[in-house]
C-alpha cells in the first residue's frame, strides 16, 4: 500500500505525512484498483490506519475485514511499524500461529485467517511482510554507517527474512500435520523465492518421503497457471525488475496432488501504474504491483 496512513500522522519519518488531497487521492487509487480487480479476497501490506482501510473496503463491497496492529511511537505521532490487513466478500475467521511464541520472531507479524470460499469450504490464509533488504543498522551509529556496518546489516536483514520464511513453514507443516485442509499465502516477501531458504518452498519430495510431502509441498500460483505470457515484475528499484510479491498455494490446487479441490485459471498482474504511470491518478499509487489468481473448483 506504500503507507496507508491518514493524517496527521507520519510513516517512520517526522515529516512523511500526506495533506488532505494527497489523502484523498490515495483512496481514490485503491478504490479504481479494488474495482478494476473485483476479486473475492484481498490481502494489503504496509496499513497504518486500519480502521479507515476497513471502511473503505466495506463502502466497495467487502464487509468481513481483519487486520494485525500497527505501531506508534508514543512520544510522537510517528508509525514505525505497519499492519497487515485481509478484506474479503466472504466470512472470516481469525488464526493465530500453531506455536504463538513465535509471533514476536517476525520483523511484521503474519496475519492468519480463514476465509469461507463457497464450495471449497474454510480456507486458511496467510498474509505476510517479509524483512526488506535494507540493512538492519544498529540505532546507536552516529553519522554514516561505514561500509562494514552496511554489510553486516544486509546480512542480518537476508538471516531474517530467512529466519521468517523457517517459522512460517514450520507453522504450516505443524498444522498441516494434524489436519490437511487448503490454505493460501499472500504477500510481499521481499526476494526471489528461489533465493536462499524461500526455494525450500518448492521443494520436491524424496522418493521414499512422497505421499507425506506432496501433503506438505507448497506452490508458486503463477506456476499452476496456464498463463504463457513471461512473469512480470511486481518492482522496480534503480533500474532492476523483481518479482517480489507472490500467491502461493497448497498442494490442493495442483494437479499432481489425489486430493486436488480446485485449480488455478488465470494470473494477473496490476502494473500499469509502475510501467505506464501517469501522475495525474498514480501520484499516490502503491510501489507495488498487485497479483491476483482466479480458483476455479474442481467436481
């Protein structure tokens, strides 16, 4: 959402507030980019004010709404850290993590939900934020952080967000071991999924471990399509493309697994406003671009 966040509060820096038009603007951008989507489920990264965030989804047809808390300095009017917010057309459930003592772990802590999709049933969903690139520098460097500090902080950042991607698969193997039912996740996680730890997502099962791993083995949504178009970047950062943000899905969507509920149909990508912006309604656009699967069940 590149900080929803009404003022007059300021995102992580004093003088980061947006005035009362640029507010405004803001909400009419999400609001053309809820309605052109028109999806079922949406899942937001980096809200501050919820609860104008929740009002607006209800106005555009979403009226089950969940969000995770975000922080404010208590000795200013600075957020230092955003929620994570799921808006759907359908029922909600809350979640919690299997182990809950892990939730302080996360540099965002996940939201977990559960979102009643007609004849599918219960999904369960997971919305994520996972650590950015940017090096955790220590707060108490004056000045310029050196070269070193630079470099120790971009690996602190990649442990993390590698640390994250490790709770977040124990949390779904542990559930997934006592119950097998489809679950999604949805969300920014910051890297190349076949980068460090995010590629043990994908991993094929051993021969000898096959029936109990396709159980567990997740899947890239776009990889399920049978879209042949080439996958855009979801983000552009000095001149490079990435693909950041992901839908990943449960072997219940694909085909190489007995218990297949439903399959993916289409892929969409939203980045008109990153590849053809135009200022006059993408000024407070989102530095993201927003991916969106179609599930069609099966039987």
């Amino acid at each position: 959402m590149l900080n929803y966040l009404a003022p007059p509060y300021a995102a992580y820096e004093f003088d980061n507030i947006l005035d009362a038009k640029q507010w405004q603007e803001k909400q009419a951008w999400l609001s053309r980019m809820v309605n052109q989507a028109q999806a079922d489920v949406m899942a937001f990264q980096e809200v501050f004010s919820a609860e104008a965030l929740a009002k607006q989804c209800k106005a555009l047809g979403y009226p089950y709404f969940l969000a995770t808390p975000s922080a404010l300095d208590e000795s200013s009017y600075v957020y230092r850290k955003p929620g994570l917010a799921l808006a759907s057309k359908y029922p909600l459930r809350s979640g919690s993590l299997y182990n809950s003592g892990n939730i302080d772990l996360f540099s965002r802590q996940p939201l977990v939900a559960k979102v009643k999709l007609g004849s599918l049933g219960w999904v369960k969903c997971y919305v994520v934020h996972l650590k950015s690139k940017r090096p955790m520098l220590d707060e108490d460097i004056q000045g310029k952080p050196s070269d070193i500090d630079e470099y120790m902080g971009r690996w602190q950042s990649d442990n993390l967000r590698n640390q994250e991607v490790t709770l977040l698969m124990q949390d779904i193997l542990s559930c997934r071991k006592h119950k097998l039912e489809p679950l999604m996740i949805m969300g920014d996680f910051n890297d190349d999924l076949s980068k460090g730890a995010l590629a043990h997502l994908f991993d094929e099962p051993q021969p000898h471990h096959d029936d109990v791993e396709q159980a567990w083995r997740l899947h890239d949504a776009y990889c399920l399509s049978s879209s042949a178009k080439p996958r855009p970047a979801t983000h552009y950062y000095g001149g490079q493309a990435n693909v950041l943000d992901y839908i990943i899905l449960s072997g219940e969507f694909s085909a190489d697994y007995q218990q297949q509920m439903a399959e993916v149909s289409l892929y969409h990508c939203f980045d008109r406003h990153l590849t053809h912006a135009d200022f006059s309604i993408d000024s407070q656009a989102s530095d993201h671009a927003a991916v969106m699967v179609e599930l069609n069940a099966r039987g």
